[in-house]
C-alpha cells in the first residue's frame, strides 16, 4: 500500500492476464504504471481457463474469421515468449455420425491451417482410428478423426510471470489491495486503495485509468468510476472436471457433442486429464463460483460417450470453475456470445482518461495490451515503440523447441536432485530454476519438504518473488501441487505461513 501520495500514468485495475499484460507493455515503453487487484493474481477467469493457447477453432462456425486469425497469429508468438509455460499439442477430433459432417471438419480444418501463421506447428492430418494408436481409448464405431495443433498454457503463471517482469521494468504491483473509489480532479484522477489484509488506506494520483476488472469490469465502472448505468458485459460460467488419466499418449481430443457444443480432454500434470468446459448463464457474484452438479454430469457424460471406459465421479481428482466477462452482445445463447474483446475509451478532459476492457482470450492478451496502448498513446503521447512481439517472459529465454535440453541442464547441475522435480521446476521457472535451487545437492537442502515436491525453499521464492501469500496461492494458482497433496500437507503450509514473517516482493 501506498504510503503517501502517488502519481503515475497509468493506474491499472485488475491483476488478470489482460491488466498485467497491459502494466507489461506500457511499463516496457517508459510509462509509469500502478496495477492493484483485490485478490490475488489471476484470482479470477485468469486461473479458471481450459488452459490452451488456441485459435478457437469452433468460432470459425460464427464466421468470427477475424477473431481467429488474430488468436492464430498469436500462437507461436506467446509459445516463443513462454517456452517454459506453453507447449504444442495435437489435438484428435473424431468424426461423430449425426453431428458435423466430415467435408465441414475437413473444410474448417484446412482454414484453421491457413488463415493464420504457422511455422512450427505441423498441419492436421487424417487418421483412421480402426488402425491407429490414438483411437484405442475410443469406443468401437469411432473410424474417421483429424489430428490439428494447437497449444496448452499454465494460464496463471502466464499471469504472474507477466506481472513480474513489469514489476522488474519498474511498474509497481499491488495485490490484495481494493480501490474503493476514483474520482476526477483536473487532469489526475485521485484514486483510495484499501490493502484487505490490513485495511491500511492510501492516495494514488494517475493521469489515465484501464479498467481491466474482467468479470468485475462493470462493478468497477458503477461503484468505483460512478457510471450507474454500466452493463456491457455478460457473464458465462464454465467448469472444468480433472480426472485420473484416461490415456497414454500426449494427445488432446476435441469431441463434438449433439448439443453443438465440444468438450476436451487434455493431458495434464502428467497423471491427470482435464475435461473441461461448460457454458452456462451466471448471475451473481464470481467471488467462490464452483461446478454443479449438472455441470459435473454434463462433463462425465460428454466424456463417456467417447471413451470405452466410462468416466465416473469416483475419477474426479479436482474441479474448478470461472466466469467468463463476455462483451454483451445480446445473442441468445451463451455459447454463442463473441469470445473477442471489445475496447471503449473516454479520452477527453471532460470525461476523463478512461479505457474499459471488455472480454478477451488468453491468446490473444498480447495484442489486447497493444492496441490499449494505442488508445494511452493517444491521451498520454507516445513514450516509446511497440516491443513485446520479440520478447521474453522471465524463465523463457530458450528456444520454443528446446524445453527438454533445458531439463538435461538442470539435471547436469544437479545430478542428486529427482529428474521428475528438475522437470517440473523447469516447466514452471525455466531458465530461473537454477536460481530457485541455489547451492543445494539434495533434497534436505531445500528446506522442510511440505509434501508432493513442494518445499520450504520454493515456498519462499514464491512469497519473495511472485507475490504468494496463501496456500491456495502456492498451490494452486503459482503451481498445481494441491492436486498431489493430502490435508495433512496442506495443513503444514497454512501453519508455516501463519507463523514465518511477511515476504516482502522485490
């Protein structure tokens, strides 16, 4: 919490994939920036994703053509910047007799290949599941499927290594910290902060506002900016279900479903496959959304119509669900609302600087922040070039290809330490692993071992360095250990925690 009065340039709302994005690019241009969130990052729809970087390829059914080459454009370019987060996936879609014809899969697939760049990621082909390895977690009756690519994330780290490397180009982040109201005075709005953990209150001048609240992007505008009349965006829940792994292979598989919707199942966290997603209408707070029980029945029953082994509740390792901030654009169903963002802004003096962000992709967060700039740049004068296109996130300096040289690294540095641990170091920090483990040789180096692989020397990097606080934090926003761990476990962590003094974020 601001201590006395601050001024900055930009004064961001909302630590999502989209507001950290943007504090990213407009601290990297040579504006000052403040980003404050009244959670945790990516403590809403930015944790709660189906985890792909994706052009959407069922939009392609709305005619969204420009929406998906944007999304396809940007595939390469975020598994370049994060090749420690994100990695090419091949995804199988079997042909269901019934529903979507083949020649339209085929037709869709072919557009798919070409409307967007593509240099690394190898075309679709043609399978024949009587014959081929991937059709045999498939019930009999399933012949003819096509095999595409796209790419999988971890949708909060993006986040918070996002936020870490503004907060190292200079732009200060504040999490747990609530804006109570904004009000406009000359050419500076004058915005209260509120830190929730302490309730100590502060004073932050700004020059331009960016609402970027996601699903509490109208909220802010009505009870924080005075805009009484705000609606713009329209909520849609979506629940995901991860289950015991279901396959051998490293495959994803898109099902249709006779409701035109798709379900996929992913591989994820190695011994887990994630089914996900619903989309269902939400009124209510996002605060604590979590999967129903028709949703869970949805999942299961969408999954079991193409294994041959059943997927029951007993299989159910962990759901989550988030609420999706959709640009209004009062179609009829929510499967059918625009997945694209939609930017307003209110530049003049009068009406202060003021840009709302509507909806948006994780795919897409990038160019999202660029084109935000473009409207700052116009209130603010330009500072600086676009630069994020050719950059890195703080871990992925490697080539997109060359993740497993960078796990033989670590096993060389480390030759006492458990490859399956150096691996999973290397998925989540990438180059920074070796900073983690510092001088340690084994295990008992890093530190009291709070279960999984998570231990006291990782727990304190990540309070120190990416803003944890929480166990919930740790386990599962900053990695997904809470999927491997027993109460117990968690238990210890919240007692450390409790008692160990408060990090401080450099």
């Amino acid at each position: 919490m601001a201590k006395r009065e601050h001024i900055t340039d930009i004064f961001v709302i909302g630590g999502g994939i989209n507001g950290t994005a943007i504090a990213r690019d407009a601290v990297g241009r040579g504006f000052s920036v403040f980003l404050a969130d009244m959670g945790d990052l990516a403590g809403g729809t930015s944790s709660a994703a189906t985890k792909l970087v994706h052009g959407g390829l069922r939009y392609l059914e709305h005619f969204a053509f420009g929406m998906v080459h944007s999304a396809l454009a940007e595939r390469e370019t975020l598994w370049s910047m994060a090749p420690h987060l994100i990695r090419p996936l091949r995804f199988v879609l079997p042909h269901h007799k019934g529903l979507r014809p083949a020649w339209l899969l085929r037709t869709g697939l072919f557009v798919y290949d070409h409307i967007g760049p593509r240099k690394l990621l190898p075309p679709t082909r043609t399978l024949d599941l009587r014959n081929d390895p991937l059709g045999r977690p498939l019930k009999d009756g399933y012949a003819l499927a096509f095999e595409y690519s796209d790419c999988s994330v971890d949708d909060a780290r993006m986040v918070v290594l996002t936020a870490r490397d503004a907060a190292d180009k200079g732009a200060i982040i504040q999490t747990r910290t609530k804006v109570i109201s904004a009000t406009r005075e000359g050419d500076l709005w004058t915005i209260r902060l509120q830190d929730a953990t302490t309730n100590l209150k502060g004073t932050v001048k700004a020059r331009l506002i960016v609402n970027a609240a996601g699903p509490w992007v109208d909220t802010v505008l009505r009870e924080t900016l005075g805009k009484a009349e705000a609606h713009h965006v329209r909520l849609v829940k979506g629940s995901h279900i991860v289950v015991r792994r279901l396959f051998d292979h490293e495959q994803a598989y898109f099902f249709q479903n006779a409701d035109k919707r798709i379900v996929f199942a992913i591989p994820y966290e190695r011994d887990y496959t994630l089914i996900g997603t619903t989309d269902e209408e939400f009124d209510g707070d996002p605060h604590g959304v979590a999967i129903t029980e028709e949703e869970t029945t949805y999942l299961l029953a969408a999954a079991t119509e193409y294994f041959e082994r059943p997927v029951t509740r007993a299989d159910i390792a962990w759901s989550y669900s988030g609420v999706r901030p959709l640009f209004d654009d009062h179609r009829t169903k929510a499967q059918d609302t625009t997945r694209d963002y939609v930017l307003t802004s209110a530049l003049d003096a009068k009406a202060g600087a003021l840009i709302n962000v509507f909806g948006g992709k994780l795919t897409t967060h990038r160019r999202l922040a660029e084109q935000v700039m473009e409207r700052v740049e116009a209130s603010l004068g330009k500072r600086g070039k676009p630069w994020t296109r050719t950059s890195k996130l703080p871990g992925g300096e490697f080539a997109p290809r060359d993740f497993d040289l960078q796990v033989e690294r670590l096993n060389n540095l480390y030759p006492n330490l458990p490859d399956r641990f150096l691996r999973r170091l290397v998925r989540q920090y990438g180059t920074q692993a070796a900073a983690l483990l510092g001088k340690a040789t084994r295990m008992s180096d890093l530190g009291e071992l709070f279960g999984a692989d998570l231990t006291q020397h990782e727990v304190e990097y990540l309070i120190d360095r990416e803003w944890a606080r929480t166990a919930d934090d740790i386990l599962w926003r900053r990695t997904k250990l809470g999927l491997r761990m027993r109460g117990g476990d968690r238990t210890r962590l919240e007692e450390y925690l409790r008692t160990r003094k408060r990090g401080t974020i450099k």
